[in-house]
C-alpha cells in the first residue's frame, strides 16, 4: 500500500514541521512493506503501519549524523524529494 500524494503533500514532522521524505520501497526501493517517512531537518524515521504512518516524535527513530546522510544520499538516488511533489 502506497501513500497518496495529496496525503504526502500536508504530512510534516511534528517536531521540526519540515517535509518529510516518503521511501515507499524501504531503504532498498523495492521493499514496499519496509516503508518509513524522513525527515532530514529533525533526523527522525519514521514508521508506517499497515499503511499508516505513525508520526509520533516518541515513536520514531532518532538517527545519528552518519546514517542519517547516508538516508538523505539514498533518497537523491532514489529520486525522492520531500512531500514527494
């Protein structure tokens, strides 16, 4: 299950209130039941459920420098732009 781009173009991280990056094929880009939103401002990942994204700053996944970079070099690899517009 994807998320919609409507969906996508109003979801921001509730704590930096930036776009957030949707990777609908996990990591790898052909993983769609691996798939999180990014947020590079806060360095947070987070998790989709059943195709609900669970955006809970207590819920998500804090990243250090490093894998965050390497998220955000993947992610201009992949082609994806925040909010995916």
């Amino acid at each position: 299950m994807t998320l919609s781009p409507d969906l996508l173009a109003a979801l921001v991280c509730p704590e930096s209130r930036q776009p957030l990056l949707y990777f609908a094929g996990g990591e790898a880009g052909d993983q769609p039941d691996q798939a999180f939103l990014l947020c590079e401002a806060s360095g947070l990942r987070y998790r989709i459920d059943g195709g609900v994204p669970v955006l809970l700053v207590e819920e998500a996944e804090r990243l250090e420098a490093r894998a965050l970079a390497r998220l955000v070099a993947r992610a201009q690899v992949l082609g994806l732009a925040p909010g995916n517009r």
